[in-house]
C-alpha cells in the first residue's frame, strides 16, 4: 500500500537558509525577547530583554556582513537578496540597535512590558527584511503589514499617555488607508499585467505596450499614493507630525530611520524595476511629490516649538531630497539614496538621543525651551545636538554636507541640475530652524544657580525622587559616538561611498 | 625649501583645538601664537616665492573623495600669496586685540576655536585649487561665525546671524551646484575632475555658462556685499563682536573678490564677457550706494560697513574691466582694503571707548583733544581710506579706473565720483568724531599702550604698502593676466567678429 503520496503533492520550494539568516535572526529573537520577557525578577525583565534586542540586532547585522556582495534571489524569486537589501538592512538593524539603547530606559518600554516592546521592535524589523528585499507584489504587501502592525502598537505604547493612544490610532487608520491603498494598487497591477513578480511585470508592460493603459495607470498611481502615505511624502504626510510627536520618543527615532529606508527600498525596487518601463509616465509625478515634499517639509518645520514635530516635519523634507535621487531612475541615484540615508541617520538619531535625555532631565518635555542653556549646563549633549542640526541642515564638514554632495552629483549627473539648485534653496530655508536650536543652545543663559553650586533646587516639600531624573549614560554615549561619526564621515565620506557602490546592482539600472 | 600648505592650513584650527582643551587662562595666549606662526609662515612664503617663475607653487594634490573626483589640491599662485598674508596679518591682529584689549567675555578656549576654524576656512578657501574644495571652503567660512555671533554678538545677534546665514548661504550653496554641474558636465560620462588646472583644457559649452556664472557672481556678490545683495550687512555689523568683525570686513569679502579671479572668470569666460556690463552696473551702483549711505548713517561701525560695499564696488568694476591693469589694481586694492578696514574698525572700538560705549558718531566730537597721537593714527588711516595720493589705495584706485577707462569709459566715469565721495565720507567721520565740539559723553584719552600694540603694525603695514606697492602688484601681474586671458580671448573674437579691428 504504499501511494507514492509525494508525487501528487508539488515539490517544496528550495530554500536557501543562509540567505535568510537576516530574517530568521530578527524573527527568533523576537520570540526569545516575548519568552524573556514574562521571567519573574523585574531585573530580568528590565535588563535582558534589551539584551536580547541588542544580540539580535548585532547578529543580523552580522548575517547581512556574512551575506555581503552576494546577489541571490531566495524562496522561488519572492525574495532578492542583493547590495541593496543589504545596505539598506544595515542601516536598519544599526537604526535598531540605537533605537534599543534609546528605549532602554524609557517609560514606554515598562508600561508596555519590556517583552512586548522589544519583540515589537525586532518583528517590525524583519517586516523591514521582507520589505526591501521583496520582489514580488504578495511578498510586498506581507512585509508592508508586517512592518507597518508592530509599528502602529509601539507608537500607542505609552498606554498611560493619551498622546501616546491618539498616534497609535492616527498612524493605525491612516497607515491602513494607506495599505489599502497600496493594495487596491497591486490588485490592479496584476490584473493589468497578469504577473505579480517584479521582473515578470516589467516584461509584461514592455512587450504588451501598457505604458498608457488605463488600468495600468490606475494601478500606477494608487502605488505611488499608497506608498508615499508610508513614506510621508507630502500631500500625504499629514499625520507625521502628530504621530511622530505622540509616540514615545525611541519610537519615532526608529521610525525616522528605519522606517524610511525601508519605504524607500520598496519605492525603489518597485518603480524602479517593476514599473521602470513605464518610468516616462510616473517620473513627473515623482518629480512633483518631490518638489511638494521639499517644500511642505521645509515650511512646516518653521517655528516649531516642539522638537520632535520639527524633527518630524523635518523628516519630511529629507525624504524629498531622497526623492530627487530616486527620479534620476540612474545608478548614481541610487548610490546617492544610499549613501544620504546612511549619513543622514548619524545626526537625525543623536538628535533624537539628546531631546530624549532632555525629556528625562527636565519638565519641559519635547519643547525646545528643554534645551535653553545646554551649552554651559551639559557641553556634550550640547556639542551632540549642534553637530546633528548642522549635519541634518548640510553645513559643510559634516555628514549631512557629503550626503547633499552626492545627491547633487548624482543629480547633475542625471539631468536633473535644476531639481539639485530647488534642494539646495530649500535646504537654505530649513537653516531657519535648525539653526534656531544651536542658537538656544549656546546664547540661552538661563539664570544661572544662584551660588553657582549648579544644584537642582529643591521644590517646596519635593521628596528626594522629585527631581528630574537621570538621563542616563547610554544616551550622552550614542549621542557622543553619532556626532564623532557626522564629523569623520563629513571630512572623509568615501568609506560610505564605497560601501554604498554596489548598490544598484541587483536592479539592472 | 619645501613648504607644506596643509601646514599652514591647519595650524589655526590645531592651536584653536589646543586652546580649547588647555587651561583656559593660556586660551587667548595660544590664539595669538598660533596666528603669528601663520603669519611667520606666510612672510616665509612671500620671500620664498619664486616671483620671477610664477605660477602655481607648492602644490599639494591628494585625492579626497574619489567617486565625485574631488581632490584636496593647495597652491599659492601670484593671485593668492599676498592675500594669504594678509589673512594672517588681520587675524593676529585679531588675536592680539582679544588678548590684550577685551575684557574676559568668557569661554576664552570656544572663542579661540572658533576663530581658529575661521582663519583654517579662510586659508583653505584661498589656497583651494580644486574648485569643489574651493566652494567647501568658503560656504565653510560661515560656520564659526555663526558661533562667534550667536554667543559674544550684540542684542539682535538671534535675527542678526540667522539673516546672515541665510542671504549668504542662499549664493554659496547655488554655487556649490553650479560648481557640481560644471565638473560633471565637462567629464561628459566620465570621472568629473574639478580641478581648477584640468578644467582650463575642457572649458564648458556657452549655453550652460550663463546661469552657473550667475550662481557663482551672486555667492561672491552677497558675501561681499554688493549693493542689492547688502540686506544682512547692518544687523551683521551692528552685532558683531570688534575682533569678529575686523575679520570679517576685511578678510571675507576678498575671498569673495578672490574667487571672480580664480574660479569664476577662468572658468565661464564667455558668460563673464556677456554679462560684463550688468557686473559693472552692479558695482557702479555699489560704490555710488554704499558711498551716500557711508556719508549719512550715524554709526561709526555703519559708515565703514557701507564703505566697505563702496569699495569692493571698484574692486568689482576693476576686475570686470577685464583689462590687466584693473584687475592688477583690484588685487591691490584688496589687500589694501583689508589692512584699512581691519585698523579702522579696531579706531571704532577705540572710539567708542572715548565716548562711554556709544559708537554713534552724533555722541562723538573733539576726542582729538587729548589724544593727538590717536589722532594721527585714525588721520593716516582715514586717508589711506579715501585713497589720497600717495597711499597704496590710490595706486589701486587708479589702476582700476585706467583699467575701466579703457574698456567701459562711461562706468568709469561714473566711478571716480566714487572717489570724490569717498572722501566725504572718511573725512566726515574723522572729522565729527575727532574735531567738532567736545560731545557730552566724550572723556578722551590718549592712546594707550596695549591699543597702540594692535593699531601700530596694522599702520605700519599701511605705510610700507604706500611706499613699495610694488611688492604686492608684482606676483600679481602675471596671475591676473592668466585670469583674463580666457575672458579676454572670447572678447577679442567676439569684437573681431562684429567690427575689423576693434580689439584691443
């Protein structure tokens, strides 16, 4: 009796373990940081699940360095690994392990439980993976809600802050819209092509023509919609502020970094091999998403008082310079692209260390009055934000400088002079609140402590706990290591630039 | 003799980095010794050129960042070596007036950095022979004065520095694209090169110099400033701290002329002989504004500061003559320019010290009165700044107008009114602050040791410019006829296309 069973059932698909090591690291430690975190002793709890977090993450970093150079393409073609997944799971897991140290102590981590939020952490990360290295439009959208799930439940973790509960359900309705959206999109798209593989679908259009088929371009433009909603691009960033200002601070530094280079990867990998030959028709609406973006960004981020809302607007205006790599559709853009999310990370994420300690030290929160007097009161911490404003406004001799430089470059290099001189003036606007905060920083003497002991004063029945906590080490330490790094790769880039000029190989541009 | 440029180079920001992390009594001593090794280097320099080779010299030429092509390329050329010296002379005297005459503003170590980055970007943005360098350089400058402002400036220092920021930023990032865009278009596909030796053999097509050379004239224009570019000068001035602001007027603003010799006129010659005219237009109006506005303002920091749009005015109208001879005078004039206009805003501290801390000139009279010897020094260099015979400026002076003569004849009539009105507006503010009736405030004394260490050798140098201008004319002569010769190739095609003969 012995049915030959297998034969009727389709040969498993090859799976190429080590190719997804990246992806198995973040997935097992997310359960082992769940498992961790229901221990008893609060130290435990506390302390490991951190730990664990930060083992993950260095292990993957050390999967996607094990991996590096190669260029393969895993589970029957639902995924590509390549230079561009790597890099940007690089700047990803970087952007974890960072983001891990911020939240190390945050109240958000222990309203929450440390479990819950680390192995949030770590599955919105490997939603990240299969985000970029997807190519293939179910794989897509799997990674899109795999990111976008654990990302709407951090942003709500402060469970005792409404704040907190109002960007969760903000970023959890309009980031299903957008979902929606990008999904309605891919829907049409493979009705239109009849193929949901990458590759597949750019044959599909260049040999039946599709470039003006109006399925198609419906198609077209609810992706480009869908995905510049999980992007935040303007006219569809509006709930950035908010939830960028809402959500416990770790969260949004994560988010700022590492969500966006996931979008971009996808944004990349979709339109730029999926839907590239139909580039003619889509590039003017990038180009102009570009242009709105720069501009609302720039403009919104004006007089700001809260940080994290300048940061956020601010983060919408670098997408735009993103962008104007992304429309040149050219190798260079895509190293460009590389390289500006890598460099622009270093002063966006010690930003975001110092308005946490400042959170910490002080009552005023987010407010950039937190920083009046930084410099007298803690140099470092004034010195790490000074350099993150520079870098992220590009003044020469940092990171954010050579960042510009190459998207320029790149820029000029793709036609595209003129979209480089609208960057470059907008770029001039946004001094108009970054400098701002180095100006609070370094003039605001607050009225200094009356005997100079520089002691806290003590309020009026104030128990010993009363006052502002400590920021703790950890914070002044990343915060110290990001502004070396804005500093060294603002005077020598090309480190970055090697690392980042593969990049586009895996793409056929 | 080998002489290391990044030596020089870096020096400053090395002895500002020292000052910093050493006890912070040594901070301003530290300061002071390392622009005097600058300028002994410097003075070296000068006596080691070779004038009779000319040329570029001790070039240094590294590969800095290999995927954009961008080399870390130093040389000192006829152009540069004296302003060079320059830079070093004004920034030691700088120095020299923080130490000796501030009181303690505080953070001694952070000033001295930041004045030790300024002087390294001021350097750097001289000795560039790599225009990308060139353009890191310059929009570099501006960063630690952003600093100096932001914490020793005066009350509006917040709105003064951010609209600073922002009008000079808005030309130098322009240009930083224009400079981009030139490289990679000349490598056609390529490796761009934006070195300023290898770009003279691929010079752009005409079409796309003209906006490039646009963006480069309006960074150069604003920093300089010019008159419709001159909107964050008075907030600028007004709160600038004294030692901050004799740099600034005096050495950033010829960076600017500089860079129309070395970067701007070599490589867009076509674009600078079409737009010749609206140039000496804009220079024109600069010497004839800046001259009025010099005449009426009532702050004695105001009056130099709009002189200063005067005067780089005719350093303008000197190069865009594109005649050897302004060009030559334009040289000259800049290092005169910075030497006068350095002295003259420490003569305003002075002044101002004589008047109980106002720097109005309707507070000010009859502080010559006890105070001949003063007196003397502010009358020299007032006269240096009107430009009376027998001073370096009227050499430069004359040069430029014998230069705009014979090329654009109406621009330099209108220009020598320029000198007659220069001559108002110095001699108004000798005059109502040094004679007139003793003023209510006015307590004067004379002038005092540790004064008389700064303003002395900046009046020495003046004096020795007056007597032998030839040696800061001569390295210049050849460097500025290779400046030109571009420009003044397509201006001679251009004429012997329209009319036989007409070329000069």
């Amino acid at each position: 009796m012995s049915f030959s069973v297998a034969a009727a059932v389709p040969a498993a698909p090859y799976i190429d373990w080590a190719g997804l090591s990246p992806l198995l690291a973040l997935l097992g430690g997310a359960i082992v940081a769940l498992i961790v975190g229901l221990a008893g002793p609060r130290a435990i709890r506390t302390q490991v699940v951190p730990l664990v977090s930060l083992v993950t993450f260095a292990a993957a970093i050390g999967c996607v360095i094990a991996l590096w150079g190669q260029s393969i393409v895993l589970i029957e073609g639902a995924l590509q690994l390549d230079p561009l997944t790597l890099i940007l799971m690089l700047v990803i897991c970087g952007a974890g392990i960072i983001s891990t140290l911020l939240a190390w102590r945050d109240q958000a981590a222990d309203e929450i439980a440390h479990g819950e939020f680390f192995s949030l952490m770590l599955l919105g990360s490997a939603g990240m993976f299969v985000l970029v290295a997807s190519r293939d439009l179910v794989t897509t959208f799997v990674g899109l809600e795999l990111l976008s799930l654990p990302l709407y439940i951090l942003c709500a973790s402060r469970v005792r802050a409404e704040r907190s509960l109002e960007a969760g359900l903000k970023y959890l309705i309009v980031g299903s819209v957008g979902s929606a959206t990008v999904l309605y999109g891919f829907a049409l798209l493979y009705g239109a092509t009849g193929q949901t593989g990458y590759s597949e679908i750019a044959a599909a259009i260049a040999s039946n023509g599709l470039a003006t088929d109006p399925l198609f371009l419906t198609a077209v433009a609810m992706c480009t919609v869908g995905f510049a909603f999980k992007a935040s691009l303007a006219p569809f960033h509006q709930w950035t502020p908010d939830v960028y200002e809402g959500a416990p601070t770790p969260v949004t530094a994560f988010m700022s970094v590492a969500t966006k280079a996931a979008a971009f990867g996808v944004i990349i990998r979709l339109f730029d091999v999926a839907l590239r030959p139909a580039a003619e028709t889509w590039e003017p609406i990038w180009v102009a998403i570009a242009l709105i973006t720069m501009v609302v960004g720039n403009v919104g981020a004006l007089r700001q008082p809260s940080m994290k809302r300048m940061l956020a607007y601010s983060s919408v205006a670098q997408a735009g310079y993103v962008l104007v790599g992304f429309v040149l559709v050219t190798d260079l853009g895509v190293q460009a692209i590389c390289s500006y999310l890598i460099l622009y990370s270093l002063g966006n994420l010690a930003a975001f260390a110092v308005v946490i300690a400042r959170e910490r030290e002080t009552d005023e929160g987010d407010n950039i009055s937190a920083l009046r007097g930084l410099g007298s009161e803690r140099p470092v911490l004034a010195l790490v934000m000074t350099m993150a404003m520079l870098s992220l406004a590009g003044i020469p001799a940092t990171a954010g400088f050579m960042a510009k430089l190459r998207l320029i470059e790149a820029a000029a290099a793709g036609d595209y002079a003129w979209l480089a001189a609208v960057l470059v003036i907008l770029s001039v606007v946004s001094l108009a609140y970054y400098l701002p905060v180095v100006a609070t920083i370094w003039r605001g003497e607050t009225e200094p402590a009356a005997d100079g002991a520089g002691g806290v004063p003590v309020l009026a029945g104030g128990a010993p706990d009363a006052e502002p906590g400590r920021a703790g080490w950890e914070l002044t330490l990343i915060g110290a290591v990001l502004a070396i790094a804005v500093l060294v790769f603002g005077i020598i880039p090309q480190p970055v630039f090697n690392l980042v000029a593969s990049a586009a190989r895996g793409l056929g541009l | 003799m080998t002489i290391h440029l990044s030596i020089i180079l870096w020096l400053p920001a090395v002895a500002g980095l020292l000052a910093l992390l050493l006890p912070s009594r040594f901070a301003r001593w530290i300061s002071l010794i390392g622009t005097l090794l600058v300028l002994a280097y410097t003075i070296t320099l000068l006596a080691d050129y070779d004038r009779a080779l000319g040329g570029l010299q001790y070039v240094t030429d590294e590969l800095w960042i290999s995927s954009i092509g961008v080399h870390y390329a130093l040389g000192v050329s006829g152009l540069n070596l004296v302003l060079l010296a320059t830079t070093a002379v004004i920034f030691t005297a700088s120095a020299l007036w923080t130490l000796v005459d501030e009181p303690d503003h505080g953070k001694p170590g952070i000033y001295a950095l930041l004045m030790g980055l300024a002087q390294t970007a001021v350097l750097g943005a001289f000795l560039a022979q790599d225009r990308a360098l060139f353009v890191i350089f310059f929009d570099l400058m501006l960063v630690p004065f952003y600093f100096l402002i932001v914490i020793w400036g005066g009350p509006d220092r917040t709105s003064a520095v951010l609209k600073l920021f922002l009008y000079t930023l808005v030309g130098s990032l322009l240009m930083l694209v224009g400079a981009i865009t030139t490289g990679v278009m000349a490598a056609d596909g390529g490796q761009p090169s934006f070195l300023l030796a290898e770009l003279a053999k691929t010079p752009l097509g005409s079409t796309a110099q003209g906006w490039i050379f646009l963006a480069f004239a309006l960074a150069f224009l604003i920093k300089m400033p010019s008159f419709p570019f001159h909107g964050w000068m008075p907030d600028g001035y007004s709160n600038m701290p004294i030692g901050v602001l004799a740099v600034f007027t005096a050495i950033l603003s010829k960076v600017a002329a500089y860079g129309f010799l070395q970067v701007a006129l070599p490589l867009f010659p076509e674009a600078a002989v079409e737009y010749q005219e609206l140039l000496m237009i804009v220079a024109v109006a600069s010497i004839l504004y800046g001259s009025v506005m010099a005449f009426t303002v009532d702050s004695a920091r105001l009056v130099l500061g709009y002189s200063s749009i005067a005067q780089l005015g005719f350093i303008v109208l000197g190069i865009f003559a594109l005649d050897g001879r302004g060009a030559d005078g334009a040289l000259l004039q800049a290092t005169n320019h910075a030497i006068v206009a350095g002295a003259l805003i420490f003569v305003v501290a002075m002044l101002a010290r004589r008047t109980g801390g106002s720097e109005k000139l309707s507070d000010m009279g009859g502080i010559a009165k006890g105070a001949p010897a003063f007196a003397a020094v502010f009358l020299v260099l007032s006269f240096a700044l009107l430009a009376m015979p027998g001073t370096a400026n009227f050499v430069g002076e004359f040069m430029i107008l014998l230069g705009t003569f014979t090329s654009k004849m109406a621009f330099a009539f209108v220009a020598a009114i320029g000198v007659a009105l220069a001559a108002f507006y110095a001699l108004r503010l000798y005059v109502s602050s040094m004679h007139h009736r003793v003023a209510e405030k006015v307590n004067s004394f004379e002038l005092t040791l540790r004064e008389g260490l700064v303003i002395v050798p900046l009046l020495l140098v003046v004096i020795a410019l007056a007597l032998y201008p030839q040696f800061a004319l001569s390295p210049a002569q050849d460097a500025t006829s290779k400046a030109l010769s571009a420009a003044q190739q397509v201006q001679n095609s251009d004429a012997s296309n329209t009319t036989q003969g007409a070329a000069r």
